[in-house]
DNA sequence: TCTCTAGATGCAAATAATTCGCAATGTCAA
DNA sequence: TTGACATTGCGAATTATTTGCATCTAGAGA
C-alpha cells in the first residue's frame, strides 16, 4: 500500500505539474501542495478547506498563496468555481468530465449528474438567439423525495 | 402623463404594500421605496443600485436597510437572488413569470428565457434521483455568434 | 383618536471573504 | 551557475454585507 501511495502521489503531482505549466505559472512546492489537494478532492472544497488540506502536505502554503493559486487557475480555466445559493466560493479542477448539480438542500450534499438532452436544448437556445454558448451554470435546489 | 405616472406610482405601492405585509413586514417609507424600485426595474439591481434607485423616490433610506428589506424578501421568497459569474449579488422580484438566464460575456448584458423542455428534462433528472425539484438555476454564458 | 410596544431605522463599528503592497526568496532559461 | 523576474508570507487594505444600539414609528387595541 505505500507503495501504491506513493506512486499515486507522483502521479498526481505530475499532472499537477503540468496543469500549472500549461497555465503559464511556475511550479513551486506550495503550487504543487495546492493542486494535488485538487487532484485528491472527491467534493467542492472552498478555499479555506484547500488550504487547510494543502498545509496537511506542506505547512509553509500561505492563505495568499492558496488564493492567488486558485485564481490563477480559475481564469486560465483549469479550475471551474462554484457559488452554490450565495455560500462561499467552492472550486472543482476543470479536467473532470463535464457535469451538472443537484445539490439537497436538506443536507448540504452536492451530487452531480449529465444531461445530452439539457446540454443540446441550451446550445439551441443560444443559437436561437444568435450566440454561441462559452459556458453554463445548471444548478437544481432539491429535496428528497418523501414516499 | 402626470396622471399616468400618479398611477402607476400608486398602483406600484399599493403592489409593493402587499408584498411587504405578506412577508409580514411592516409598511415603511423606507421600505415602500425600495420594493417601488423592484417594480419598476427592468434590470437585475445589485444593493448598491437598489440603495441609489430607491434613495431618489426617498433620501432617507440607509444602507442598512436596503441590505435589510433585500435580505428579509428573499427570505421570504419574495425576491430572488441573482449571482452571475462571481459577480456581485444582484435581485429580482419573484413575482415576475419564470425565467432562467443568459449572459453576453463580453457585454455583459442579460438576455431571459424559457424552456419547458428544459424545466421537464430538469424534473425528470430530479424525479430519477429520488428527488423534487425546490428551485433551480440555469446560466448560459454566450459571445454573440460572429458570421 | 391616543397609547403602547414590538418592530424598524440610521449610524457606525464589526465581519467575512478575498485581494494587495512589499521585502525576501525561489524558479528556471540561458 | 546565474540573473531576471515570478512567487512567497505577512499583515494591512478592500469589498460586500451584517450587526449593535439608541432612537423612532407602524399599527393593533382602548
């Protein structure tokens, strides 16, 4: 098992390392901190979790640095942000397959789903309009059904 | 076009009263102007531009509360609170007819539309997963087609 | 109409999340 | 190896919003 950690970890940072090279910024021990907690999140963290999980890899990561890191690579569109219903800012790396949320409004719980359908009835509707689609935010506020 | 204007700022307050007293908050000078300038926009204020906008029918309403007349409707569920893209909390009246939204990025103007199909598709993904449908949002972020 | 009280107000200070200035440090192309 | 310039941590500054508090006021009831 430490050896499969390890080469997981390399692995990872590897590709971390070339997200940041591909954003055009310099790899350093705090960017690589940063990016493999992207790379290890299963969830949404905001950027207080990303630094606290950052400085579990390597305590020197500062809050600037955690900031400054996300926002780079928020506008260099590796790294998509989230502000479900006015919470914080949570962000997800944008190397993931595409999706959509669900978010329970009961617990918190972020789940995640695909729509062909959805994806193809907005390009219509932007083409309709005259545009084409850059982006799109499709959120769904629920509650678990009662039977 | 006096007597139109009278009017319509007549017909706007006795709206504005209405919504107030059914989010069971009382009817103030201060809170009468705010919810005239929900009415009458045909944008998506953010607090600052409710603050200026209401401040001009009457000088005396503050800060404070503009943010607490905005906060207690959408509480309520009279308002609706608008975050595009990072941007700054805008609002809307919720009594307006439903709608989602798409965004010029390189203007930033915002276009609105409907889709039932969508809204289906939406419920039936919800449906699915066990889930009902509380509230939704759809951002399209579009550049105008070039041709 | 008068009174009374919970709710509302303005002001200024307080928060929360994020950004910035700056001197010191580190990366990496040549 | 080196030098230019990117990056860092720290703490102060910003921005958007919220809150504490003393003072008013809407509106139910006498």
């Amino acid at each position: 098992m430490l050896h499969g950690s390890a080469m997981a970890s390399d692995f990872y940072s590897s590709e971390g390392d070339a997200i940041l090279r591909e954003a055009g910024l310099r790899v350093t021990r705090q960017r690589r901190a940063i990016v493999r907690v992207l790379f290890e999140a299963e969830d949404h963290p905001d950027a207080e979790q990303v630094l606290g999980r950052a400085r579990d890899k390597d305590a020197s990561v500062s809050q600037a640095t955690a900031y400054r890191t996300l926002a780079a690579l928020a506008d260099k569109g590796h790294l998509h942000r989230h502000t479900f219903d006015g919470g914080v800012t949570r962000y997800e790396l944008a190397s993931r397959p595409h999706h959509d949320h669900m978010i329970d409004v009961e617990t918190g719980e972020v789940m995640e789903f695909v729509s062909e359908e959805i994806e193809r009835l907005q390009k219509k509707i932007a083409a309709e309009h005259g545009y084409d689609i850059v982006a799109h935010r499709l959120e769904l506020y629920c509650k678990r059904r009662r039977r």
